[in-house]
C-alpha cells in the first residue's frame, strides 16, 4: 500500500524509531578506519565488551558474572536460538507463557523440542502465576521460557511475582531463561528485577539473554547477549563458533561504547515512549468495543477486541485476530499485528514505536471505523 502512495499508520513497528544515539555510531566508525576488520575473538565476544556487560548487570541488575559467564551473540535473538540449540534434546518440553514472543515455539521446535504452551490470563495481567507454573513442569520440561517486560503485552512482573516463581522454580531444580531485553522501558515507577537475582539456587538456574535493540535503537547493529552458568556459556559458545563465528566485530565496540557511555539517550527515549503510550492507552480505552490494560513495559500495547468477535465491521464479518487486522488496514489503512501470531486470537498488538501524532492519526482512523461494528 505504501509502495502504492497510501498513507499506511504502521503500529507494527518491533523496533524504536529513535536514531542510534551518535557516540556509540563513533565509537564504530573509528573502529573501522583502525582496521578493526579481522574476525571478532574470541567468538563469546572481545574483552572489553564482555567487561562492559559484567558491569552493566552489576550496575542495573545487582548480577554478578565475570566475562567467561557471558555470551555476546548476533541480537538477543541468535543468542536464544544458540541457547536452544545448546539445551535441548528431541523430546524436551520447553514452558511458553502465551502470549509469547512469535519466535520462542519455533525455535524451540528447531532444535527437536516441543513447546508446552500456558495461558497467561489477562484477568491476571497476562502473568503466569506460580500454581500454573508448577502444574505445567513435568520430567520431560528441560526449559521455562520468561519474558519480562513482556512482547506483546506490556506486563512486567513484580519483585514479588518473580519470588513466588523463583520458589517453583528452585522446588523442581528446572532451567530458566530470563528475556529481558526491553529492561530499560518500564513506567510508571514499576521495579525491574531480573529472576537470577533471587538468591544462589536461581543464579545456578537462570539463563539472562538480554540486547542492545531496544534500549539503545540498535536494532540493526544485531548485538544481544547471555549470562548464565560457565558450562551453559561455555556449550553456547561451541554453537556460535561453528555456526557465527561471533558478532560483526567493529559492531562490538559501538555496543561497548553503548554500555560504558551516557544512559541519557536512554532515559530521554525511555520518556518518550511512555508519553506515548499514555496517548495509546486511553485512545484505545475511548474507543467503542476496544478494551486495553494499561501497558507497564515494552512499546507495544495489547488490545481486546473479543467484544468485535461475531460481528460485522465495514460489512466484514470479524471472525478473529485476522480478520480484524485485515479490515484495519484495508478499510482504515492501519497496520497492526493480529494477536493470534502470539498465542491470542481476542488480541491486536499494537506498537507505539512511531510519534504522537501518528498514534493519534491511526486511532482515529480506527475509532471512526469500528462505529459501522455491529
Ligand atoms: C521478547 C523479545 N526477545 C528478543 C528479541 C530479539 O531482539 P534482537 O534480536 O534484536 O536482540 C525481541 C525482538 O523483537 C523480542 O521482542
């Protein structure tokens, strides 16, 4: 539609709008005219990067892991699959909370497992509670999926959630990975804690994949990373040296720079995104048939449309998730992503990754539509 001249409001976005803040673009272009051309060694990552990491979650996260502990690999997402790829056996269940990040089942089933998936309810803010949790562990579950602030919902779970899962958790002695890679975007003075830090049992256990993508719009630059246990690193860092060979290495000290120089740029986007997601949230909440809870983290906002399930909008019978988004972008000319690619038909996703006007346009568009749902 784009292509074609149309006005598309995109709320598709997975990524920040925000440029790539310019020291850390500095700290690579100088890499580059230096010669820093060869392959990255070694393959977890070159010192100086692991080092900035080792005392970035010391700093933010009261996480101590010396730089053998640390993984950096080609964006969170490689870093998950090398994991999965590490961890899991033909036959291993993994625990996915849906809703869930499009790709945790399907690289849980590319390295021979299978994706146990339990329903997150929205009457508990899409977080899984501990009886849930220690219903689905089984003999066969080798891996707990966590993702907190949460892709799609928003959610952050609390210090005091994390306890009572920690406590699950430790009780059947199961590995965890902990994605937290939209750590820095929470709101609303909500605690950002990560699972590993509830006391030794949990540090043997977790997994912390986290990226540089989202808190520092770096999402082309492709840098994530893991902390965990040595001998977990040490099998990533086998699958990485045959397979990546490591991340871009001029890319790596651009990341450095990201993580050892000013967190303004971070804070600055961080307030950006939360003035619009107020906009998204009570937009959202005004429009007729559309329900929103409040998002605590991430950029995205996850809407109920269960109320338009069965009806017609713009003469179009809403049969789910789909349908919705379809008549959307044709009728509204407003893109969004269907719940249903995370595990929710009843849901649209909704990225407030793109201005304030934009946001304010698109709901317009929308609420102007779904006065013909009925
Ligand atoms: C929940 C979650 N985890 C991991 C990633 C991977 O991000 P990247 O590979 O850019 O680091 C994403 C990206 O959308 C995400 O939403």
């Amino acid at each position: 539609m784009k292509a074609q001249g149309i006005d598309v409001v995109n709320f598709g976005a997975g990524e920040p709008d925000f440029d790539t803040p310019q020291h850390i673009k500095h700290a690579a272009i100088q890499a580059l005219n230096a010669g820093f051309t060869k392959y990255p060694l070694p393959v977890a990552g070159i010192p100086e990067l692991r080092q900035a990491i080792s005392e970035k979650l010391k700093r933010d996260n009261e996480l101590v892991y010396s730089p053998d502990e640390i993984s950096v690999a080609g964006g969170g997402k490689n870093a998950l699959y090398a994991l999965m790829q590490a961890l899991i056996d033909p036959g291993d269940e993994v625990i996915v909370p849906a809703p869930y990040w499009v790709s945790y089942p399907e690289m849980v089933r590319l390295a021979g497992g299978k994706p146990a998936i339990v329903d997150a309810v929205e009457g508990n803010d899409f977080k899984l509670t501990p009886a849930q949790l220690d219903a689905a562990i089984n003999k066969n579950t080798k891996l707990i999926i966590l993702n907190s602030p949460n892709n799609p919902t928003g959610a952050v779970y609390s210090p005091e959630a994390l306890a009572a899962l920690a406590e699950v958790i430790a009780s059947h002695g199961v590995r965890v990975v902990s994605d937290e890679i939209y750590e820095q975007l929470v709101y609303d003075g909500v605690e950002q804690r990560s699972i590993a830090s509830f006391g030794p049992e949990m540090r043997e256990l977790v997994v912390v994949c986290n990226g540089l993508s989202k808190s520092y719009a770096m999402t082309g630059w492709r840098i994530g990373y893991l902390a965990g246990p040595s001998e977990v690193i040490s099998a990533v860092n086998k699958i990485q040296s045959h397979s990546t060979s490591g991340p871009t290495s001029f890319v790596q000290k651009g990341a450095t720079a990201a993580l050892t120089g000013s967190q303004e740029p971070v804070a600055e986007m961080r307030a950006e995104f939360d003035k619009r997601r107020r906009i998204m949230g009570d937009r959202l909440n005004a429009l007729p048939r559309i329900a929103c809870r409040t998002p605590k983290g991430a950029f995205y906002a996850f809407a109920n449309i269960a109320d338009c399930i069965g009806r017609e909008v713009a003469g179009n019978r809403i049969g789910g998730s789909l349908d919705m988004a379809a008549v959307l972008l044709n009728q509204a000319h407003v893109a969004v992503v269907p719940g249903v690619a995370f595990g929710s038909d009843n849901h649209l996703r909704l990225s407030y990754a793109t201005s304030a006007d934009r946001i304010r346009d698109g709901l317009d568009r929308m609420g102007e539509l779904l006065t013909s749902c009925h």
